[in-house]
C-alpha cells in the first residue's frame, strides 16, 4: 500500500522544481509544460490512489491553477 504522506512529499518536490524552473527559466515554455505535464499526472494518479479529501484537492487544484497562469 502507497503511503499518503509519501506521495504528498513526492507532489510538493514536483511542484517545487517546476515551480523553481519557473522562475529561472521562463523561455523554455515547451520543457515547461512538460513538467507541469508531469505534476498534473502525479496529482492526478495521486488521487486514484490515495484518499484526499476535498479540502486537499482543492488546495493541489489551486497550486497548479496559479502555476498553469505563470506557463501562459
């Protein structure tokens, strides 16, 4: 069994290296995207395994809404 406090850790390093790469490589929009790629399919694989409630899901959903404006 995927232990859920182990896969929150792993969404926040993703979310935090993308969100990193963000700030310090904005011109690279296509590698961009696929790590924001990356993070979406980690919360959404997440989710299918791990119970979250939805107080959970709407803060993950929030993050990447914030960081889905800064790809744009």
């Amino acid at each position: 069994m995927v232990d859920k406090e182990d896969m929150i850790e792993g969404f926040e390093e993703l979310y935090s290296n993308l969100k990193m790469e963000l700030m310090s490589n904005s011109a690279d929009i296509k590698g961009n995207r696929q790590m924001f790629g990356q993070v979406q399919g980690f919360f959404m694989a997440m989710r299918m395994v791990v119970p979250l409630d939805m107080e959970e899901v709407e803060y993950v959903e929030n993050r990447l809404r914030a960081l889905e404006e800064r790809l744009v």
